[in-house]
C-alpha cells in the first residue's frame, strides 16, 4: 500500500535538520499548498465546486519512554534520532486523512539532549519530524506533563512542531498566541472546510502555571471551552474538534467526570448550532469508549499510540498501556448555511505499539498479513471501543 506525504513535509524535514530547534522563536504556520493530486486525498479531495466532504483522523497519546527514545536512536543508526519507522505501520492510515491530529504529551529537550523519560519528559525534537513524515497536521499539546520543563519546555516544544510544518493547540509561547485560535484547511482549494483545533487538559501533575503566564496551557473550564469554541466558529471555522486530556488512568471505563462533561459540553449551542463538532479524549493509557451524546461523537479515550512498555499502579507490566485506536470521521457539508457539518461516517481502527520492535501496528493491516496472534489484542480493542454501544449509532471498525 502506497501513502501519500503532505505538501511540505520534504521542506519541514530539512528545515528541522538543518536548524537548532531549541532555539527557535516562534514561527508563522506554515502554508498549505494545493498542488496534491485529487486521487491521492481523502474524501475532501473530490474537485467540485462549494463545500465538499473531508475525513479527519485523531489519534492517541505520543508518549516517548527512555525505551522509546532508545529505539529512535538505534533507527537513526547514530546520527540523532529517527521516529519515521516507528510510525510507518500507521502512515497509510493517517495520510489518507483530508486532516489528521495527533497529541503529543511530553514537550522537547534542547537539540543533543539530554533526553528522559518517566516522571519528567525532555523528548528529542525528531518526534515533530516523524509526525509530520507520517501525515499528522495538528498536535494537541495540553497535558499533564506540559510543564516538565517550566515555560522554556513548551516554548522548544512549539517552535519544533512549527519548523516540521505541524500546527498546534492546547499550550502556547504568549498570550496573543493563546487567544489565537487554531485553524486549519480540510484539504486544498476553495471548497476545503475550515477546522478549528482546541485542546485541554486536566492539570499539570501539580506544577503550577508559569509566573505571569497563566496562558502557558489551557487548563479544563467549561465556559472557557465553550468560549474558544465560539469564538474559533465566528473567525470562520466550520467544523470545531476539542482534544481532551482527561479521564482515570487505567480505568477502561470513563470515568464520572468524562460522561459529565461530555454531556455538558455537547449540549452547549449557539442559536440551535452545536458549539463542537466532535470531541477526542486522551489520558487514560487505555482505550476507552466511543459515543454519541447529544448528537455529538466523543472519543473517551484512545489509548497511547506511542509508548514504552507500561506498569499500572499494581506495579506489573500491563499490555493495554499499549493498546489504542485511531477515530476517523467523515464529515459532510449542511444543506443550508449556518446548520452544521454532519458526521456521515465514524469509524475506529484498532492499533497497538509493539515494544519489542519498538513499532506502531495498525492491526487490521497486520491481521489481514497473517499475524493471527494478534486477533485477540484487535477484539479486546473493539469490545472496548463498543462497550457503551456506539454501533448502534453507526461507528464501525474502519480498514
């Protein structure tokens, strides 16, 4: 199977190479070309005139362990360190994508290191690369472990993701970055929708906010959602996805505070329009429920998509830590201005991270390639994903 990479990966590559990322001001976002072919687009690619349809993927927690480091830098054969490969299993899936968003939990140490994993993250910049490389176009960078290295960690964080062509929300360099909203074109042309990017989470482990930077990352408040989510829909956005960071960790179940908030988030309207379009949970380590509430679709949770091998808080090695989903939603255009963009399909796909050979598996894939041992981990997947009946509203389990 053949992926496409997205208009200006090749450039952001270099880019990043080339330049010491710890050490970047912030950067414009960069622009999108519209010279990639229809064929090789998502359901956003058709070439007609007006609003047309677009697919949008999220996916899991990027939660680089000292084992996945490690691995990077084996893959880079010496030379600073390589996450394409370990990426490259899901790449088809993600590009494919008119839009795709990652969430990148842990923020960057300086260029050269010194890296480190589990309590305090400084991940090697090369992760924004390898996002980019394989499709992703926004990152949600609120999390728990946003602060693990004060404002200066957030500020390389960001500057890499730019210089890799990788938009971003959740945490910002000042406050005009803050009130900025994030918006990003669902393909090429005149006719791509317009989707708004917002992302929070529930804390900082306890780290408290920089000194005169309250705005260093979006802590979870309802009204404040709800007034980002309005004011990304009057600067022109179509479609608004909220990223959130919450939930119990390795609890399979949502948790009381998620089923309250989603349903409070998703009743929240602005004359008779949704407020957000689609919501996508992080957090939790395991992958948790999808469901429609409200008439929304929420993702409690999608697992890690990127992890070291993970001990819950027995103290033992627990295989879910490694287990995920990617959402995929397509949405179509309303019928008259003004109403909203519908979800006409929504679709799971199961994934989980090898951490022997340190890769990212799309599952369906590797099923349909022999890898029969596998079945059990996928089925456990889609129990999960199905638990609170979300079939019954038309989620399938996408290829």
């Amino acid at each position: 199977m053949t992926y496409r990479t997205r208009p200006g990966t090749v450039a952001a590559v270099a880019l990043l190479l080339a330049a010491a990322t710890g050490c970047s001001e912030p950067q414009p976002p960069a622009p999108v070309p519209s010279e990639v072919p229809a064929a090789a687009r998502g359901a956003g690619g058709q070439g007609v005139d007006g609003p047309r349809p677009f697919t949008l993927l999220a996916s899991g927690d990027v939660l680089p362990h000292s084992s996945v480091i490690d691995r990077a830098a084996a893959d880079a054969g010496g030379r600073g360190h390589d996450f394409t490969p370990m990426l490259a299993g899901v790449a088809p899936v993600v590009s494919r994508a008119d839009l795709a968003f990652c969430h990148m939990e842990t923020v960057y140490g300086k260029k050269g290191g010194p890296y480190t994993g589990y309590p305090n993250f400084a991940s090697p910049p090369e992760i924004a690369v390898a996002l980019r490389a394989t499709g992703f176009d926004s990152c949600s960078t609120a999390s728990n472990h946003t602060l693990d290295d004060g404002a200066e960690g957030v500020r390389r964080t960001l500057g890499a993701l730019d210089e890799a062509g990788i938009r971003h929300a959740g945490s910002a360099r000042s406050a005009a970055e803050a009130a900025r909203p994030t918006i990003l074109p669902a393909g090429p042309g005149e006719g791509a929708a317009k989707v708004a990017h917002l992302a929070y989470t529930y804390g900082t482990n306890d780290v408290p906010l920089p000194a005169g930077r309250p705005w260093t990352v979006n802590l979870i408040d309802e009204r404040k959602i709800i007034e980002e989510a309005r004011a990304a829909r009057r600067a022109g956005a179509d479609v608004v996805v909220l990223s959130v960071h919450w939930g119990t960790e390795w609890q399979d179940e949502p948790d009381a505070h998620q089923l309250e908030l989603a349903r409070r988030l998703t009743a929240s309207a602005t004359r008779g329009r949704p407020d957000l379009d689609l919501v996508v949970g992080t957090h939790a380590h395991v992958p948790q429920a999808y469901e429609k509430v409200n008439g929304t679709w929420v993702v409690y949770g999608m697992g890690d998509q990127i992890a070291g091998a993970m001990i819950n808080y027995e103290g033992v090695q627990d295989p879910r830590g490694n287990q995920g989903s990617m959402g995929r939603f397509t949405f179509a255009p309303p019928a008259s201005p003004g109403e909203r963009w519908a979800v006409t399909k929504a679709e799971f796909l199961p994934q989980w991270y090898d951490t022997d050979a340190g890769r990212a598996v799309d599952l369906n894939a590797a099923l349909g390639g022999g890898a029969e041992h596998l079945r059990e981990v996928r089925d456990r997947i889609r129990r999960i994903v199905l638990g609170r009946g979300a079939d019954r509203d038309g989620l399938v389990m996408g290829e």
